[in-house]
C-alpha cells in the first residue's frame, strides 16, 4: 500500500498491526478520522502475535523478552483530537502502547494486554496478520 502525502507531519502517528489495516474491517475507524497511511514497515523482532477470539477477529501484539519476530505493521497519522477520540473508543483488552519499529523507532501503537493472549492461538511465525489470514484461505 502507498502512503498518503508523505510529506504531511504535525499529527500523531499509530501503528497498527491487524483489524485496522489497509483493507481490513476496521480501517474505517481510521479513514474517517482523516487518518493518513505514512508507511508500511515492520515491528523489531521483539514481539509476539495472537489470534484473539473477538469480532471482528484481530490479533493481539505483545512485547517479549525473547523469541520474538518482526510483525508487519502501517502508520498511520491521526490530528491529535482524532487520535484522542480513537483511543478513547478501543474496547480491552486492546491498548495503545509504544511500539518498537524494526529501524528503531518507538510510535504510539496497538498493544493487547497480556491476559487476553492465553489460550488464543500463537500466530507469530506469519509475520503479520495478513499473512495468517491468507493462511486460511
């Protein structure tokens, strides 16, 4: 997917790693935001992925010590009060967190908390949510 006006800064970016990527069944809650895809990259490899059991189905991004991997991830840029009125909509167990990206880079992004992981499928070996959703078909 190719960024929006990449040019653009001055609002808050939000990494995001399943259900409110490009195409998928969340995104519109970014889109009508004014939210702007800045890139697609990945997370270091220090994370872990889940498959939650919610509806819509969306992963679960956990920050580990060890045996973690790189997870595709978009950033996003939301204006500050769009950003506010996001996070304040996210049902738990998701939260907003600083992601560590795979150049470095630490960016506000979706995080799950760790109760809600056990007993949900460990999907990280996909590298993204996408690459297991295709997984499926």
């Amino acid at each position: 997917m190719k960024p929006d006006d990449p040019g653009r800064t001055g609002g808050i970016p939000l990494a995001v790693a399943g259900a409110h990527l490009g195409g998928q069944p969340l995104n519109h809650q970014l889109t009508e935001r004014s939210a702007r895809l800045l890139e697609s990259t990945t997370t270091a490899a220090r994370y872990r992925m889940y498959a939650l059991p919610t509806d819509p189905p969306k992963p679960g991004l956990v920050r580990t010590a060890n045996g973690g991997r790189a997870q595709a991830v978009e950033i996003w840029e939301l204006a500050a009060a769009d950003f506010g009125t996001f996070v304040a909509g996210l049902p738990a167990p998701m939260a907003i967190g600083k992601v560590e990206l795979g150049d470095g880079r630490e960016v506000p992004g979706f995080l799950v908390e760790p109760v809600a992981v056990s007993g949900a499928r460990d999907i990280t070996d996909f590298g993204g949510w996408v690459n297991y959703l295709d997984s499926l078909t």
